[in-house]
C-alpha cells in the first residue's frame, strides 16, 4: 500500500509563505512567525522549490495563530487558500464547469491543493456533502483547520460562482462561545457537538453552472497536472482509506498493519507521532459509516450493526455510546432535526 510516513513527507512552500506574508502584513515579528516552520525568519520568501514538512507548515499556523491573537484569522488565512499555488490544478478549478466539478477535482488532489485536510465526498438523496479528515495529526489545531478548509471552500464557490450558496455546517467541537465570525463566513447554518466536520448543500445548487466554465480548459489542465507527480497519501489518510474498505470485515491492528507491510509496533509507534491510535482511528470510520447509514438509508441499529460486523444490536449500541458518547436513538433524533 502506498503512503507517506510522517517524517517521509514535504509540502511546497508557496501555501505556508503566503500565511507567513498573511501575517507579516499584520505586522508581526518574522522570526516569531517562523520559528521551528523552516521558512525564513527574515520574513523573505523562500527559495524557489523550497519545501518543509507537514509538521513545520502546523508549526508555523501555531505561530501565527499566536501572534496574531485574532478570532477571525483562521477564516481570513481560509479566504487565500485556493485555488492554489499549483498552476495546472488552479487553472482546472477556476474554468470548472460547476461547483460539483471542483469539488471532484480537490479530493481527487487533495496532497496538492489541500495537504493538511483531506476531503471527501459525497452526494446522494439530493444533497452533496463534503467532510473533513485529519491528514497529519494536529488535535489543537483541529478547529482553525476546519474553519481554513471550509472558508477556502465557500470563498472559492462565491467568486466563481458569483453567488453565496446556502451552506449547511456541521462541526465535531463544542460550540464556541461566540460564533459571529463563523457566522460572517460561513453563514448562519451552524450546528457544533456533531461526529464530523462537514459541509452541505443540495445538489441543484452544486451543479449549477458557473460563469467561466470552460470544459477544454478544464481536460487541458488536467492533461497537464497528469504530468506531475501525486504525493503519496499521509498515514492517516491511507489508514482511514484502508479502514473504510474493510469496515465490514472488522479490521485489526495486526490486519491493518500486513496490508501497510509494516509490525503491529511500528504503525502503533507511527499513529502516536499523529497523537492518535488505531482504535480511534477505526472508531472514527465506524462513526462516519453509521452516521452515513442513519442518514441516507434510515438505516435501525440492527441493520448498522450487522454492517459494522457487529454480533447484535446491544453491543453496537454500546459501542457507538462508547465512540460518540450519544446512544444511537438520540443521533437519529439530531439528524431528523
């Protein structure tokens, strides 16, 4: 299986600079700014072909997010996001026929154009939802991180589309005492203490064409990121592909690690690096797969449990208490609202 361990990976540098330069304009410190992200802490650009790892480029959003002190800087850090300093994929995402299209064309190069979150999509029963998976292990940084990616989302859709769509938002986090920002943003569809962070709209609205399609520019720059190489996914992001294909088979530490050609020790070794584990991991999956299932099938908890590979509806429940900390009757009761 083809990943990227955690000290294997590089980020290019023009997507971190441009969060530095975010901040030099703010007139903070550079060499605060850089410390530990392997940028210059003379506040100049960096060379090109520089790149640093994915830890340096979280580092150096810590930095930021510190010395600017700011309750909007996630959001304004989401708004220079995209479509990215990758020429032949911006282009691809600026003639995109529709916001579907883009969307297909982000989580198809997600390592590329969004390298510290991975989306993923889906679209069924009319509406289109875009969620949100770590990709290398940054639980403090978790809520600037969705709020970035979301923005740079719905920013991205506003100006090629030239309209504000009506967004739907869904957060894995407690709510925050003041959500004005999200609110600016984002839009007033918020709802905080969900299993994932995801956004959604109904799908007329994401296939409605947009003012600069152009489908030959699209296939011609596609043709021309083909020519370029696609970082190999994270950990993170190939175990949780891994554990959503076999989610039905119950998947193990030991089966997981064979298929990553690795020791039961080292993947566990590597997932603490991420500041997780393999059952949080596989929690995770198994959350997202009965969320999917509760929404879109109607799915009961026997039909969920015999799914996951559960032996009966008792221990599922148990389980999913255990994962989401609510029984599953009282979730189904949050998605019908």
């Amino acid at each position: 299986m083809r990943y990227a361990l955690p000290d294997e990976e590089t980020i290019a540098a023009s997507a971190p600079w441009q969060m530095l330069d975010y901040a030099l304009q703010a007139d903070a410190l550079p060499a605060a700014l850089a410390r530990g992200s392997g940028l210059p802490g003379d506040g100049s650009p960096p060379a090109p072909g520089w790149r640093i790892s994915p830890a340096q480029h979280l580092q150096l959003l810590a930095n930021v997010l510190r010395q600017l002190e700011s309750a909007d800087t996630s959001f304004m850090l989401g708004q220079q996001m995209l479509p990215g300093a990758d020429a032949a994929l911006a282009a691809a995402l600026r003639h995109a026929g529709c916001l579907l299209e883009a969307l297909e064309i982000l989580c198809a190069h997600p390592g590329r154009l969004l390298p510290l979150l991975r989306p993923r999509l889906h679209s069924a029963d009319g509406q289109v939802v875009l969620y949100w998976t770590d990709s290398h292990g940054a639980p403090s940084l978790r809520p600037a991180l969705v709020e970035m990616h979301m923005t740079a989302v719905v920013a991205l859709a506003r100006w090629l589309g030239g309209t504000r769509l009506a967004w739907s938002f869904c957060f894995n986090r407690a709510r925050p005492r003041h959500v004005e920002q999200h609110e600016v943003h984002l839009g007033a569809q918020l709802r905080f203490d969900c299993q994932l962070d995801a956004m959604l709209l109904d799908a007329a609205s994401a296939r409605q064409p947009w003012p600069g399609a152009d489908a030959a520019r699209v296939a011609a720059a596609l043709a021309g990121a083909s020519g370029q190489p696609e970082p190999a996914p994270s950990l993170l992001d190939a175990l949780y592909d891994h554990l959503l294909a076999q989610v039905r088979c119950n998947p193990t530490l030991e089966s997981a690690s064979a298929a990553f050609g690795i020791s039961p020790a080292t993947l566990k070794r590597h997932l603490a690096r991420c500041g997780t584990t393999f059952l949080a991991e596989l929690d995770q999956v198994r959350t997202h797969v009965a969320l999917y299932l509760f929404r879109t099938r109607q799915a009961d908890n026997d039909t969920v449990a015999d799914y996951l590979g559960f032996h009966d509806a008792a221990n599922f429940r148990r389980s999913f208490k255990r994962w989401t900390g609510l029984t599953p009757a009282l979730l189904r009761a949050e998605l019908a609202t």
